[in-house]
C-alpha cells in the first residue's frame, strides 16, 4: 500500500493508501485517525490510475469523517 498525503478534517486525520494489484488496476482503502486510534476502510472498486484511487479514498475518508461513522 502507498499511504498519500493526509488530510486534517475536523479532529480526524485522512489518509488515502493506494496498492496495485497483479491485473495493473488499483484499489483504493483510507485510514481515519483520531488521537493514537485509526480505522481502515477498503473499498471494493478498481481504478485505472494510482490518482484516481487516491481521490476516491480521499473523498470517501472525509465522508466518513465527516458523518460519524469513524466514532
């Protein structure tokens, strides 16, 4: 997994990891962190492009930052 640059949204820190698979597509999964404690989110989509899959884990990871379903 390649982690990107994090994201502070509200008292969360965001941030979108990217891995390549065998068949050259990318998955995307995002790390939600508050104080020492972090959940990690994988998502089922494939991406044609490492940035793709970083903005997409990106934008999920402030979602779910933002909504609560990191608590």
């Amino acid at each position: 997994m390649t982690p990107q640059s994090a994201q502070a949204v509200g008292t969360f820190l965001v941030t979108p990891l990217t891995r390549r698979t065998e068949s050259g597509d990318y998955t995307a999964s995002v790390s939600v962190r508050r104080g020492m404690h972090d959940r990690i989110f994988r998502f089922i989509q494939r991406f044609d492009s490492h940035a793709l899959a970083a903005h997409y884990a990106l934008d999920q990871g402030r979602h779910i930052a933002l909504n609560g379903a990191a608590a």
